[in-house]
C-alpha cells in the first residue's frame, strides 16, 4: 500500500487532532473532504514528514513518517512527496524549468540522476498543455493557469510515489477545475503513484477512486 | 542550484539589494580610505629623513633633536663647534657627512645651512634622491636653493632675490644687507625639505660675520669684497650634523663613540627609532582613524541587519517552499549566507576599486602633498582582513534573520 494511516492523532497545542483510517494502495486517486479546521492540512503535513509529534501509525510509501526526524524527514519528503497547493508555492523570481529542477534538486545523488535523466521538462510541459507559454522567463509572469501546470510539472519532475494536493483548483472555475483535474490523472503515472487530494468540492470525488470524509474535528 | 537561487532572489530583490551594496560599500571605502590615508600618512612621516643614519646634536633627548633638525620645530639646547666635531666624525668608519647649520628663516621657512653633498646623500620620501627641479645647487655665496613648496607658495622663480632674516620669529632683523639669489628650486620631497630655504655654510658664515650684538656692524657685502677664500667664512658653530655610515653595522659603535667623546656634549641620534617614537607620540591621530572605521562599518552592518529582518516577511513563503521539496534547514541557512557574502564581495570589489582608483587619480597631488608614490596594487594584509572581516561580518549579520526564517520554514507546511 502507498499510504496507511490509522489510529493517528497529533497534539497542537491545548487541541488533539484525530484522523480517520485511510488505506490507499499504489496508483490510488482519493479525495479528502472535511470542514475548515478539522485538520485536513495537518493530516497532509504529517503524511509529508512536515509535522514531528503525531501519534498512531501512518507510513506512506513505506515509511513510518512519524518516526522521521532531521534529514531523514527532508530526504524522505524530496523523493516521496510531490506537493502541490492553492498558492501554488511556486518560485516567482525562476523560470519554470528551475521551478521544476527544485523538485529533484534535495534527492539523494542516486535518485536525483535517475530522476534528471528521464527529465524531459520540455516533454513534460507540452503534455501539460505549456507550449507557447513563455517558460524562461520569471514564472510570476505566467497566468495562474500555466503557474498551476508548472506547479504539477514540479511535483512531477521528482517521480514521487505520492502527489498531496492541497486545494489546487479553489480558485478555478467548475470548467477549468474538470480541465485541471484530468490534465493531473492524465499526466500520473498510475503504475506508481498515489494522488490524495485535498478539497471542499466534493463535486471532485467522480474523478477519484476513494473519498475520504474527515468530519470529525 | 543554490548559486542560481541566491542570484536570482538578489537580482528579483534588486532595489533593497543595491541599498545595502551601497552602504556597505560606503561604509567600506571610507574604512579602506582611512586605511590607505594612515599607511600613507605613517610612511610619509617615517620617511621625513631618509639616507641618515645618524643625527649629530647637542643633548637634549633624540625626540627633540628630530624635531628642530628634520621637521623645523623647537630650537637646540647649544650649537656644536664645528671643527672638534670634523675632528671626531672624520676618526669613525663614516661614508659621508654634512653639518647643517639652523637659526635663520626667509617669510616664516627655516633656512637651512650646509653642503652642497647634503642633497647628494639625504634622501626624498620614497628613498629616491633628491632632485632639481630647476636650476642648479647652491656654489659661492650669496645663493640659495628653495625647497619645493617655498617656490610654490612665495612664486619665486630663478633669479629671484631674497632677504634672509635673522632667527625664526616673524619681527627678526632682516640680512638686508646682502640678497640672496634663487640659483635652483627642488622637485618634491615629500619630506620637511620641502619648506625649507637652502645655503650654503659659507652664505650663512657670511651673514653672521658682521652680526654683533643683535646688529649689523660690518656690511655682508664688504665682508665679501674682502675675504681672499669664501673658506673663511664657514661659521665655527653649526646646530647639527648628519651622518652615512659606510655599514650600518657600525651604527651602535659610532653612535657610542660620538656619545662618549669627551670633545664636547654630544647626542646622536638613530633617526627611525626617533621618528618611530614621534610617531607614537602622535599616534592618537593614528587610533582615531581605527575607530572612525570602526564605527562607520558597524553603521554600515546594523543597517545590513535592519534590512535583513525588514525583508523577512516577503521570504517566508520562498524558505517554506524549499523545505516542502525537501530542502534541509542547513541548505536554507546556506542560501541566506552565499546571499550575504555575494552582497559584501560585490560592496568590497566596488569599494576597493573606487578607493584604488581615487589614489591612482590623485596620485599626482600625493606625491607633491607628501611625497608618496601612489601606484596600482594589490590591497595589503590589513586591508584584506578588512575586506574578510566585512565578509564575515555580513554573515553574522544575517544570523537574526537567517534564524527566524528557519524556524518559520522549519515549522512551515501547507499550512500558511
């Protein structure tokens, strides 16, 4: 399986945090809907090594993430995790092939090489839909939309086993959110990796194989 | 990757970047300056008198022997008589001498009486020799040679007359019985030399021999008209001598000789021990351009650090992202000191070849100001440190923001 959560739960302070059970094999798509503060992001944060002091068990890839600390956290997060946000976290000031060369840049020597050497970010970006976009240029001068592709195409370019998206398409409209939506399936690689996303619009759950409901806050 | 980051965040941060190189580089040209302005000012000074090895004077401490011989300051305790005085420097292993005599004075320069071998072997700043830069050196009586900036400053030119006044106060009795003529104008020395008015013995002999009780009883000229040798007129007394020793090995061994000789009371006097100690003794100048340096680069690193925490905000989400594709804290910390350093290396280059280029251009007015040769070089020791303490310094200085960016990106996931 590529992630197993269960019985997990983590302290913020004077608040505890408690997360459904998820079992999501390799190549899975799942949707995780839930009110505002019930812990969504969190659960994202910890499933990317981001957030030490959680509880239960939760392995994603393989990998008991709780247990990480240091640089274990941070090597497991740049050749586990690709992460895409509504903010896009892109870097404005780079172009887009130096915002995707970010995505394999923290992998180990090994990794990174295989990872640069089947990099094809040309090929990458015509199949997401960029040409005739100006790609060398700061990428804060592209449209939302061609950011929101480069953002995939980032967290692509690293070939990571799970994609965590964190609200991608809340500033879409319905046709250009269907639009996103298949260009990120397509563009998976359903042999290998898992997708969980993050989102209000429960509308997205026909495009996913599971839909996780977190009520609970 | 990290180089490509750290230039790209500079060149999209340009404006506030160029603010911080620019007072950086401020801050550094005047510490380099001050650096520079001290160097040239202490090797101008211990370069007052170059080519002696020894001072010969009355006693009364080696600084004060410097000081009425070489920078024209204070009177002698007694004049030295003149021919015991050849009679002990002509026994010791020297390769050169010349008596200088002092007490008379043109439009407030000293007049300096001595042989014409005095401007073969005293040296200008720099250890070049001193040279014409017209005319010739002084002969028979009544000529003078004007000191660089005597010409400059009076507009005396070849040919000139001038009166020689008895003593240095401004209402002395003038020699207005016997002109002297301007027969050479030195090039500059760099060195007090500079202010003075040359003759020869025999010309200030010649000025005194009339010179009884504070008056002129005898014509210099009928004094001239009569002599059948100017010979006669080398004065008995002379104010000091200076000395080239043919080894500098002998210099303990000759200055203890003359110290000792029973002849007459006598000092002599290592001139760079003497300078050296004057120079400590001015030295306050010397600390007061350290500290000025000092406080002016700390300006400079406050306002680094001001503009560092200024510009956290607008990082945040930049350092949040990096640890999201995994960057470790360590890389984040990098990034902000290859940032720092690219900052005050780019404000050291400038700063270094404004102040080069400055003294390069002002090479000329240096050389005739204090004698000093301004060339292209390369900086020295203390003005790498300088340049290496900035750099480091500049890394330190981010340290208050480098932390609260780590901890912000450390805690930072997608949650913002």
């Amino acid at each position: 399986m590529s992630i197993y959560v269960d019985n997990l739960s983590v302290s913020l302070g004077p608040r505890t945090l408690s997360f459904p059970r998820i079992d999501l094999a390799t190549g899975s798509t799942a949707l995780l809907t839930g009110p505002s503060g019930c812990g969504k992001s969190t659960l994202l944060n910890i499933l990317s090594a981001l957030q030490p002091n959680a509880c239960g068990t939760c392995q994603v890839a393989g990998t008991a993430v709780t247990e990480l600390r240091g640089r274990a956290a941070d090597r497991f997060r740049a050749e586990n995790i690709g992460m895409i946000s509504q903010t896009l976290d892109l870097i404005g000031y780079l172009n887009a092939y130096q915002n995707v060369q970010l995505g394999v840049q923290f992998q180990s020597t090994a990794k990174r090489d295989k990872a640069v050497q089947s990099l094809d970010s040309d090929a990458l970006f015509d199949r997401l839909g960029l040409t005739g976009a100006n790609l060398t240029g700061p990428v804060s001068k592209l449209s939302v939309g061609q950011q929101q592709r480069v953002a995939v195409a980032r967290a692509l370019a690293g070939q990571p086993a799970v994609i965590l998206a964190d609200e991608p398409t809340s500033a879409l409209d319905p046709e250009s959110t269907a639009a996103f939506i298949q260009l990120l399936l397509e563009n998976l690689d359903r042999q290998r990796q898992t997708l969980l996303m993050v989102s209000h619009d429960h509308g997205l759950s026909e495009f996913m194989d599971h839909r996780i409901e977190m009520s609970t806050c | 990757m990290l180089m490509t980051l750290a230039t790209r965040s500079l060149w999209h941060r340009r404006w506030p970047v160029l603010l911080i190189i620019l007072s950086l580089c401020l801050a550094l040209t005047a510490a380099l300056s001050v650096e520079r302005i001290k160097t040239l000012a202490k090797t101008g000074f211990e370069q007052s008198l170059s080519g002696v090895d020894l001072i010969v004077g009355a006693p009364g401490g080696d600084v004060q022997t410097l000081l009425y011989t070489v920078f024209h300051l204070g009177e002698p305790t007694q004049n030295l008589s003149l021919q015991p005085l050849t009679e002990l420097i002509e026994q010791l292993p020297v390769a050169w001498w010349t008596p200088i005599a002092l007490g008379d004075s043109h439009r407030g320069y000293r007049v300096i009486a001595t042989q014409a071998n005095f401007f073969e072997h005293v040296q200008s700043a720099g250890k070049r020799p001193i040279e014409l830069a017209t005319g010739r050196i002084f002969s028979a009586p009544p000529e003078v040679v004007l000191g660089h900036q005597v010409a400059a400053s009076l507009g005396y030119s070849l040919g000139d007359q001038i009166v020689l006044q008895h003593g240095t106060a401004e209402l002395g009795r003038q020699h207005d019985d016997l002109p002297f003529e301007v027969v050479g104008i030195l090039a500059p020395t760099g060195t007090p030399n500079d202010q003075a008015v040359f003759t020869s013995l025999e010309g200030f002999g010649l000025i005194h021999a009339g010179w009884i009780g504070g008056k002129t009883q005898f014509s210099a000229r009928d004094i001239l008209a009569s002599i059948k040798s100017t010979d006669q007129l080398r004065p008995k007394t002379v104010t000091a001598a200076y000395i080239g020793l043919k080894s500098r090995l002998d210099v303990f061994t000759v200055q203890r000789a003359i110290e000792d000789d029973t002849g007459q009371p006598l000092d002599a006097v290592l001139p760079a021990v003497a300078l050296a100690k004057l120079w400590n003794l001015v030295g306050l100048t010397d600390r007061l351009f350290t500290v000025i340096s000092g406080v002016l680069m700390s300006i400079a690193f406050l306002s680094l650090i001001t503009m560092s925490l200024s510009n956290i905000d607008s990082r945040r989400r930049e350092m949040s992202l990096l640890r999201l594709v995994g960057a470790p804290p360590k890389t984040i910390l990098l990034l902000l000191a290859l940032e720092a350093v690219l900052i005050s290396l780019a404000s050291g280059i400038i700063a270094l070849a404004l102040v080069t280029g400055v003294e390069w251009a002002a090479g000329r007015w240096l050389s005739d100001a204090i004698g000093i040769s301004a060339t292209l070089r390369w900086p020295n020791l203390l003005e790498w440190c300088v340049l290496g303490g900035a750099i480091l310094a500049s890394v330190l200085s981010i340290g208050p923001a480098a932390i609260q960016l780590y901890q912000t990106s450390a805690r930072a996931g997608l949650t913002r």
